[in-house]
C-alpha cells in the first residue's frame, strides 16, 4: 500500500511545497560565490572609508586646534586612496582623479575670489574629492557647506550689528561631508 502525503497529511505537503520554493529562491539568489562577492565589495567600501578617516580625522583636529591643515594629512591622503583604489577599486581611478581635480578646482578659485579660504582647504578639498570621485564631489560639497552653514549661523547672529571676522576650520565639516556621501553611498 503506497501512502500519499498530500492526503493524509495537508499541512505537511503544503509546508513541504513552501520550503521547496524558498529553497529554489534561496539557491538561485544567494549561493556562495555571491555571497562572497558581496561581502568583499563592502569590505573594500568600508576600507576605501578607513583609508579617508585615518586621514580626515587628525587633519580635521589639527585644523580645529591650530587653523592649519599640513600637507602630509591632505596630500598624504590623496596619495593613499589612490594607490587603494589602484589596487582594490579600479574602475574608480578616473572618477577619483576627476574629482580630486574638481574640488581643487572649485576651492581654488573660492580661494583666489575671496581670500577666505586657506591653502590647506584647497588640498584637502582635493583629497575629499579623491574619496567621494567626480560623481559625489558635489555631494559632499553641499553636505559640507550646509552644515558649516547651521554652525556658523548663531555666531553670525550674535555678530550682526559688527562684521563676523572669525576664522572657521571648516576641514571637519568637509569630513563630516564626505562621511555623510559615503553613508547615502553604502544606502544604494
């Protein structure tokens, strides 16, 4: 006598019918190798993020302690994303250089029409750009600046019957900009 589990017993042969589709749904997206390749990828984002952070945070400390950004931080920063990139992100070297470019650019000609900002700021900008490449430059730019924007203003607000002429590192809010690019990069 054959027993037919689908008659005697419902409950199983339609948890049994359930566990077979997710089983095939779970072979068919998740194996091994894409597992893997998945962990990697977001290991070499999180290393492309510890490279920029060992860097941004004591330039930013220094440019909060003594208003000046020394050239081993930014350029030294620069240096080092692009040999990460070389080695681990490839397809990211053009867009990197492109933005590095972009924001020595654009904080080069903010430097040469206001006199604001300082030569440090303009290679750091440089090295932001290297981090978030040509397509997020802009990103972190505005992250930053709105930010140093929501800082600054109650300064602004106690000064407003005098000109406001403190000096404003702004090194940490390009950091915290370039954090922020980064975070909605890891979203996607």
């Amino acid at each position: 006598m054959i027993y037919s589990t689908t008659s005697h017993y419902p409950v199983n042969s339609f948890l049994s019918e359930k566990l077979k589709k997710i089983n095939f749904y779970y072979r068919q997206e998740y194996t091994f190798p894409k597992i893997l390749i998945r962990i990697m990828i977001k290991t070499i984002e999180v290393g492309h993020l510890v490279v920029f952070l060992l860097f941004a945070i004591p330039s930013s400390y220094r440019d909060v302690t003594a208003f000046r950004i020394p050239d081993n931080f930014s350029l030294g920063g620069i240096i080092t994303l692009f040999f990460y990139d070389a080695l681990f992100c490839q397809n990211q070297i053009v867009s990197s250089v492109a933005g590095g470019l972009l924001g020595l650019v654009i904080f080069l000609l903010l430097r040469l029409a206001t006199k604001g900002l300082g030569w440090g700021d303009v290679k750091y900008a440089a090295f932001l750009g290297v981090f978030c490449g040509m397509n997020d430059i802009f990103i972190g730019l505005f992250f930053a600046s709105l930010i140093a924007l929501i800082s600054v203003c109650p300064q602004i607000w106690r000064c407003r019957t005098k000109a406001f002429k403190e000096r404003i590192p702004f090194a940490p809010f390009l950091t915290v900009g370039g954090i922020l690019t980064e975070i909605l990069r890891f979203q996607q």
